[in-house]
C-alpha cells in the first residue's frame, strides 16, 4: 500500500486490488463517523459503447441513473433494511461521469462495507421491478421539472450543445426510461461494472488493513467480465446550438445565465489547471469579492443568488455565470462587458494571490468532510488527477497563465445565454 | 463534546468546544428576539445590512477581500426560526492556525471584523447606511416573494401559516412584503442597538487552539446594559381538522399534514415522541416510507418532521394529484398504528441507532456541533450529547405509544396542478 501524506498532515493510503480496483483509504482521527464510497466510472454521458463483437450500441438515456435505483432492489431483504440494521444510512447518486453507492455509520463498519459491496455486486432485476421504477424515476424527473435551477441549467447546455449528451438530464426523458429494459439494464451492468472501472474510497477512523481484506474477500466470488470500455461521444461542432434560449414557468423574478463552451477536453494535471485557473477567473469576476460583482450588485442588476463557475472533465467544458435579475438582457451585456474587460485589463498578482490563499482555504476546511473528501478522491481519480494535488498545482499556477486562459478561453461566440421568465 | 461556559458580559454567553479533530475553527453568535409581527423583518433584514461593510472595511468587496487574504476565513449571516423566537445568526471560520502561517495572527484579524460587524455596525447620522439598507431592503422583499421558486418549502410554509393562524409562529422568519417595506434605517439601527444592549446573545465556537477566544471576543466592542428575558412559547391545545387546497402550475402535487404534539423540549416525556417521529417518517425503515413510497408507489418523497420547541409534527409528500386520497388515508393509518402501539422490536430498534447515529455525526460537524444547543439556549436548558443519547436510548415503545397519543391532526394542505390538468 502506497502511503501518501496530505497537506494536514494525514496519510491517504492508495492501492490497487489484485481484481484491478483502486481503493483509497483515508483515517481521520476523533471522527465518529466513517464513510465509504463504492463508484462505478460510468455516468449519465455514457450512452454510446463499443462493444467487443458487437460494435457500436446506443443505449437509451438514463441508465445509468436507473440501474442506480434498482441495484437497491434485493431478492429477500431491501437494501436500505441491511444497512437500517446498523444505523447506517446508505445512499447513491449518479452524475454524469460516475455512479456512486455510499454510507455513513457510527458503528458496525464493517459489516456495512460488505453489505456495501455485496448488493453492488448482485443486481436483482425482474420485470416487475423494472416496471415499478419507471413510475417512481417518472416522479423523480417531475419533481426536478418543478425546479427552476434544474430547468435554466438544462436549458443552457440545449443552447450551448447541439448533440452532446450532457444536453440530457441524467435521469433521462420519460421516453428514454420507457424504452429501458432487464435486458439492456443487464448489458451496461456487465459491461461497467467491473473492478478495473470501479473505485473505493473510505474515510474515517478505520483501519486500512482491514478495509484492503474486507474488499478482497468480498469480491472473491465476484462474476465479472473484464473487458475493455470504448465509450463514444457524438461529433459536437464547435459552435453553439442557439445563442439565445427562453422559457416562461411560475416564479417570481426572471433568471439568466450565461454560458460559455470551451473546446479543451484536458485529463489529468493539465485538468487540474484548468479547472483552478477557471475557478480563479471567475471567482475574480463573481464572487463577493469582486468589484465587478459590486457594481452589478449596487445597480440593482443581481443580487444574492448570483453565482459564476466552470465544469470541465475530460468529456466536456463549460462555464456559467448568472442568477435572479430583473433584465436578463442588460445581465447579459453587462457580464459580457466585464470579461471583455478583464480581457484588456488581465488580473494582477495582489489578485491572483489573495485568490490562491482563498482557495487553499477552503481546500483545507474541506478536511472537516468526510463525504466531501471520499467524493473528492474518486471523481479526481476518474478524471485521471489527484485531489491531494490542488496545493501544488494551486501554488505553480503563475499569474502569466491565469492571465493566458483570461485572453483564450473566453469566445463570444461561443457562448449561449438561457432565460427562465415569469408567467 | 462538552462546552466550557463562560460569562462576557450580562446576558453575553460564550461556549467553546476545543477539540484537535477540525481544520477549522468555527465560531457562531445567535442573537435572540421574540418572534413578533412588528419586528420580524427588521430582524431578517439587519444580519443582511450588517453584511455590506463595517466601520474598518466600509464595503462588502473591501470585508471580503480582507477576509480572503485570511486564507478564505468565511462569513455569513441569516436569521432562523426555533419555536417563537427569531434568531440572528453570524458565522464565521478560519483555518486551523497550525496549518497556515502566522496562524494566530490571521485568527485575530478575522475575529476582529467579525466582532466588528456584529458588535459595532457601520453608522450614518443615527441609522444604518441608507444606501445599503435600501437595498438590502429590497433583495428582501425580492427573496421572499421567491418562496414561491421553492414549491416544498412553499407548501410546508402554506400549511403552517393556515395551522398556526393568529399566532406568531405562523410568521414567516423573513418577514412578509408589507412588514418589509414599512422598514426604516433609524428605527431599525435602534431596535439593533437595543437587541446589543438588552436581549441574550450566545456565542459558541468549536476548534483547535481556542485559548485565546476569551480574550478575544471579550475585545469586542460590546455594549450592554441588562439582560431582557424573552416570553416563552404559546401552546394551543385544540385543533382545527380542516383541509386546505391551493392551486398552481405544478407538474408534481404536495401534500402536507400538520399535527399538534402533546410534548415539548422541556416535557419528561420528549424523547418518546422524538422516537414515534422517527418510527413514522424518518429513515428508509420508517412506516411511511415504506406504505407511501415503496409498497404503493405513491411518492418519490416522504417524510415526517418535528419542530420540538412549538410542538408540530408535519408530513411531507410529493404525489401525483389523484393519489390525493389515497396518500392521506395511509399517513392516517400509520399515526393511528403509532397510537395503537403496533410498533416492531426492529422499528423500535433502528430507530433508535438511526437518532442515535445522527446525533453522533453531527458531532463530527462543526456548525452541527454549535447549532444542535440552539434549541437549549432557547429553552435555558443545554443538553450534552450524552444526556440526549441516554434518553433517547431509554425510550420503550409504551412511551412512543402515549407520545403518538398526543398527536392531533390539524391541518391537511395540499399544493396541486390546475384541475383538469392532473
């Protein structure tokens, strides 16, 4: 087991299974709680493959959300009620890149971990259950229709992709779900659900010996199928798929974001940059420190709800910019004038090191959570970095590079603008 | 985690809770008031003026520059609600001082404007900055017209308001739009001045290296005078059964059930009916969770909640509109099996390791640590984990029957598509 040290000072404890699985064990001492995380490197993005044999299959959207559901399923005991047993409380999300199945527990660790990892394991899927899902993901996907955020955002990536799956909820439509069947549920569960494409990272007071045997033995009768995953992304053209979207729904105040696409799809350390040197640049622009925020602020054009930011994996890259305003046009033309700007004017090193210490901040009172550290260690480990990195990346970035990506990676005309207005 | 009191002044509490396991230290000032038609908007508006710049740092860009420079001490401000009292909240963090350089001397300097801010607001010829209150002022009014942004939070506000008419929990903790525009800078930097001055305010922080917090916020410029005790909450007993039904354009229906509760915080008996709110609708294992969502497919959520300190229990669900009849008859049915004591050996069990579990990781939670005494200040009665732990674990099931006993359905709300569109 390779022992890494943390910048406070705490040994991250990395190694990979004989059956291909990367585990990442970080104790925490004092902590009541220890929280496990089993992930599967396959997300709502994942609809298209190529299968050995086969060739290419499109699946439909959804998937991967809806297999999350129904891995809960168990021919004799629910899920939730072996895990109820120990007071621990278990859970799963899906993103665009990754299916996580997690718990927390005070006690009871390890019988919860191979509770964790068995169900994961073992799909009990019929047809009856299958059926019943559909009728609850359908009021999962209504419920979120009813938001306003879900709805803007999803809006925005329709405006700013022409045919990039992202466009899609990872719940998928209620068309898509209606199409899902055993049978293709089965085929992704074979085809993503093996240790080499999988993670498992546990944060706690534990001891990592006994997570490394608890995970080999129960995999030990584990039936999977390696082999390799050619996941395939549509040819997306470089330009946006409408400059302007809008909707009306019942709110009270009109929102507007601004999107932006960015064509560099980077992994690794070079991910990495590019994901702080963007976050820098926006918070310069959007956070509550910024004059620029200030003024929007001051003139009345935005207020609390404002927020700007970059998503970027090695599948795709955007950022967003915007929140509540009374005049989404203006919004828009003031926040295009602010990075047109910043553009002349660049960020200077007072600046960029206030916002360095700032993020070294927050990074370390990200120690305090436990979910958040063993969420952060398997998400950076798919996109191919390290969480334990940011400080050293954090700190080589020069204000020359900030500034480069300030003059590079802002295109106007790739960029897309979504408006959500009253009834 | 046992606090360590001590006094700062009449009516000042400080509580500090050290402990090596955090990479921060974080510290919280709650200032109470009386939750009141007259005042609840000034009191939701002033944490948000205060916000904008202080005397040192006279804009918000100038206070968070600082506090960025600090390595990201972070700050906020809001106002919650705990029976009928407002409080005003003020958070704050820093890193741990060993993990950054000149540690300590960055702590002060983010104590100090913190304190600042609370302790010594920013002034103009006897009010607060009428720019920033204006505006402030407005984003209020914007915020609180936006509840409706919010279906689930709306609808459970709707039930309550319609339960609780006539008494003052059923105001909103933000204020409504007319109490809000009525706000004036003059008379709101004197009701602030006289809640500095008079009504009881409690700091808690949690961290390493807390020695010199004593010293340090004892440095605030504190002005008090004597202490105002607040009245305690009103109880009603009887209740009203009625339904109310609201329409908007929503694709999912909620549904919410307001119940009274015969206990209370301070009842001998609480701990039962924090067991039969847990067996009820709580965790996966919990009777609605399982009639409601997973044997009939009703809903995708389902849940109880027990606002401990007024004494409400609410069920919350999103539904279908034609499950209407369907979901409340089986949420009847499941009170009236807590009432008639039909409780497993397991349900009791889980249950009880799920509250159990969930106060321990609150303990591993630093504002979760400090925000679970809240209820305690409120009531002058502080419970140590262990206390609550030990009580909860005592609770028999013939205690969480005659807890479920003391719940009387009062209010039925439910928030739904236009008819014909269901």
């Amino acid at each position: 087991m390779q022992v890494i040290e943390t910048i406070t000072n705490e040994p991250l404890h990395f190694t990979q299974m004989a059956n291909g699985l990367p585990v990442l064990i970080l104790p925490k001492q004092g902590f009541q709680k220890k929280y496990a995380v089993f992930a599967v490197h396959y997300g709502s993005l994942d609809s298209e493959f190529e299968v050995a044999g086969k060739g290419v299959v499109k699946v439909p959207d959804g998937i991967a959300h809806f297999l999350e559901h129904k891995l809960f399923e168990d021919a004799t005991i629910p899920v939730f009620e072996r895990f109820a047993k120990f007071g621990a409380s278990v859970n799963a999300y899906t993103s665009y890149n990754l299916t996580a199945y997690l718990f927390s527990i005070i006690d009871f660790f390890p019988e919860a971990l191979r509770e964790l990892l068995h169900f994961v394991q073992n799909p009990y899927l019929t047809e009856e259950n299958v059926a019943k899902e559909r009728g609850i993901i359908e009021q999962e996907l209504r419920m979120y229709d009813d938001h306003p955020d879900r709805r803007i955002y999803r809006n925005l990536l329709n405006a700013l992709y022409h045919r990039h799956p992202i466009r899609i909820d990872v719940g998928g439509t209620f068309e898509s779900i209606g199409e899902i069947t055993v049978d293709l549920l089965w085929e992704c569960y074979r085809l993503f659900y093996q240790p080499a494409n999988m993670a498992l990272a546990v944060v706690g007071d534990v001891n990592p010996a006994e997570v490394l045997d608890i995970a080999a033995r129960q995999m030990e009768e584990w039936q999977y199928q390696a082999q390799d995953i050619k996941r395939l992304l549509p040819d997306e053209p470089d330009t946006v798929n409408k400059p302007w979207i809008e909707e009306r729904m019942s709110i009270s105040q009109p929102r507007c974001y601004l999107g932006f696409k960015h064509n560099q799809h980077l992994t690794g350390r070079r991910l990495l940059k590019q994901q702080l040197a963007m976050n820098m640049i926006w918070h310069s622009l959007g956070a509550r420190s910024s004059p620029v925020f200030a003024g929007l602020y001051d003139s009345g054009l935005i207020n609390d709800s404002f927020e700007a930011g970059f998503h970027g994996t090695p599948q795709y890259a955007f950022s967003m910019a915007g929140g509540e305003t009374d005049d989404p046009q203006q919004l828009d033309k003031a926040l295009r004038e602010a990075i047109a700007d910043l553009q002349k004017k660049l960020l200077n090193t007072e600046q960029v090191e206030r916002i360095k210490r700032h993020i070294l901040g927050g990074y370390l009172a990200a120690f305090n959570s436990l979910d958040y550290l063993a969420n952060s260690l398997i998400s950076h480990l798919f996109h191919g970095t390290s969480y334990l990195d940011v400080p050293e990346v954090l700190e080589s970035l020069t204000v020359d590079e900030v500034n480069q990506y300030i003059c590079e990676a802002f295109d106007l005309d790739r960029s897309a603008v979504s408006v959500l207005l009253p009834e | 985690m046992d606090f360590v009191h001590y006094k700062i002044a009449e009516g000042v509490n400080l509580y500090l809770g050290e402990t090596e396991k955090f990479t921060t230290l974080t510290v919280k000032v709650f200032i109470q008031d009386s939750l009141a038609p007259e005042t609840v908007a000034a009191n939701a508006l002033i944490p948000s003026v205060l916000i904008q710049g202080t005397k040192s740092y006279p804009t918000r860009t100038a206070l968070v520059q600082k506090m960025e420079s600090l390595y990201g001490c972070a700050f906020w401000t809001d106002v919650s609600k705990i029976g009928e009292r407002q409080i005003l909240e003020f958070y704050f963090d820093a890193v741990s001082p060993r993990l950054i350089p000149n540690g300590k001397q960055v702590l002060k300097e983010g104590l100090m404007a913190f304190g600042e801010l609370i302790t010594d607001p920013l002034v103009e010829d006897g009010a607060f900055r009428r720019d920033y209150f204006h505006k402030e002022k407005r984003n209020l009014a914007k915020m609180v017209d936006g509840l409706i942004n919010d279906k689930q939070a709306y609808a459970v506000y709707q039930a309550v308001k319609a339960m609780c008419k006539g008494e003052p929990y059923s105001l909103y903790k933000y204020g409504e739009r007319d109490q809000i525009e009525r706000l004036e800078p003059e008379e709101a930097l004197r009701h602030y001045q006289e809640l500095l001055r008079s009504n009881p305010i409690d700091v808690f922080a949690v961290g390493p290296n807390l020695e010199d917090l004593p010293e340090l916020i004892g440095a605030w410029p504190w002005q008090r005078k004597s202490l105002r005790e607040l009245p305690p909450v009103s109880v009603k007993e009887e209740v009203q059964e009625q339904e109310v039904f609201e329409t908007q354009d929503v694709q999912q229906a909620i549904l919410v059930m307001g119940y009274r509760t015969a206990q209370r915080y301070l009842s001998p008996d609480y701990y039962g009916l924090l067991v039969a709110n847990g067996i009820l609708g709580v965790f996966p294992h919990s009777k609605l969770f399982v009639n409601v969502r997973e044997k009939a497919s009703l809903a995708y959520y389902v849940d109880s909640s027990l606002e401990g300190s007024k004494g409400l229990l609410t069920v919350t669900a999103g539904i279908a509109p034609q499950s209407y009849g369907q979901a409340v008859e089986i949420v009847r049915r499941q009170v009236a099996e807590l009432q008639d004591g039909v409780i497993t050996d397991e349900e009791l069990t889980r249950t009880k390791i799920g509250l159990i579990s969930g106060i321990k990781k609150m303990l591993d939670n630093p504002a979760a640590v400090i925000d679970r005494n809240l209820i305690g200040i409120v009531h002058h009665e502080l419970r140590s984990p262990q206390t609550v732990l030990e009580s909860i674990a005592a609770v028999t099931k013939e205690q969480v029957r005659k807890a479920a006993q003391g719940l009387r359905l009062d209010t039925i709300y439910c928030l739904s598509g236009p008819k014909g569109e269901a």
